[in-house]
C-alpha cells in the first residue's frame, strides 16, 4: 500500500454513508487499527447510543460525543469512523484538521433512505420511518456544509464496498501526492 502518512484517516459523512463499512475495509487494507466512534461513545457511557439520548437529552449526547472524539483525534494513526453528527462539532472539526486526514463518504438521499430505513441503532431517525426521506434531506442540509470542509470528497455510491474502499484510498494517494 502506497499511503504513507501518521495522521488519523477520518471518515465523516451522513449515517448510513458507509463510514462503517468502508472504514472496516480500509483500516484491513492499510494495516491500521479501526476504531467506530459510536461504539467509543456506548462504552465510555454504558448505554446504547439511543439510551444516551434518551437519558440525557441532545446536548448531553452531543457533549460527550466531543469528548470522545476528542479523545481519539488525540490518539494514535488509525482509520476513524465518526458519527454522523460529529464533524458539526467545531472543536471536532479543529482537532480533525490538525491530526487527521478528513474523508467526507458523500452519499444521496436515495442511497442514504436505502441503507438506513428500518434500521435499529439510528438514534437520530427513531421515529421516523413515514417521513425519512424529509428526515434526511434536513440533516444533508443541516450538515453538508461542515462535511464539504473535508479533505477529501468521495462518492458512496450503491456498490461493493471494496469498490468504495479503492476509491477511497486512490483519494488519499492522490491528496498526499499533492501535499508532497
């Protein structure tokens, strides 16, 4: 593997973009520890992502997901998959600049209502089943502008996710040659 670099690969994007998925593989072919964000947040909490919620309200989730991701942006060389809302966060946002490598996994609403109609685990659509491609096309509103600041922009697309994964990492060769 050609990618040589010590930051973080960050990916970022909307819930059920594949930040999951692809970081799995990518982490596999690079040789680098994965780490799943949400699951950093349920065991740092004790509860399920949805029980944060519901527990501590919104800002608290959102507060302790700070922490967490602050955590881990301070943490060694790995492949990151954020949450969803996480890279809003302008903290997040300024750590992920520093010490990592910002992948923004941009998926459509269609795609997006594909991979995460009646899924458990989306503590942010629970609810909303009736109206979730409304749902979704909010938070694409809402937050496409902080992702758009990422380093790179890679299309999820409805495909294999070791399609996705060559992308991605023919993404990062081509943005670290031109860092060189």
């Amino acid at each position: 593997m050609k990618i040589q670099t010590d930051k973080i690969i960050l990916l970022v994007g909307m819930m059920g973009s594949g930040k999951t998925s692809v970081g799995r593989r990518l982490a596999q072919k690079l040789g680098l520890p994965f780490v799943d964000a949400d699951l950093e947040i349920e065991k740092a909490a004790g509860l399920s992502l949805i029980e944060v919620l519901k527990c501590f309200g919104l800002d608290e989730y959102r507060a302790g997901e700070a922490r967490v991701m602050k955590r881990l942006l301070n943490g060694k060389s790995c492949v990151l998959a954020s949450g969803g809302g996480a890279f809003v966060c302008e903290q997040t946002r300024a750590l992920a600049k520093d010490n990592a490598l910002t992948v923004w996994l941009k998926a459509d609403v269609d795609l997006l209502c594909k991979r995460t109609a009646g899924r458990q685990r989306r503590p942010f659509l629970d609810g909303f089943d009736v109206n979730l491609k409304n749902r979704i096309e909010a938070y694409i509103e809402e937050e496409s502008p902080y992702y758009s600041t990422a380093d790179i922009i890679v299309e999820s697309k409805d495909e294999q996710v070791s399609d996705t994964v060559s992308r991605v990492v023919a993404a990062i060769d081509d943005f670290l040659a031109k860092e060189v």
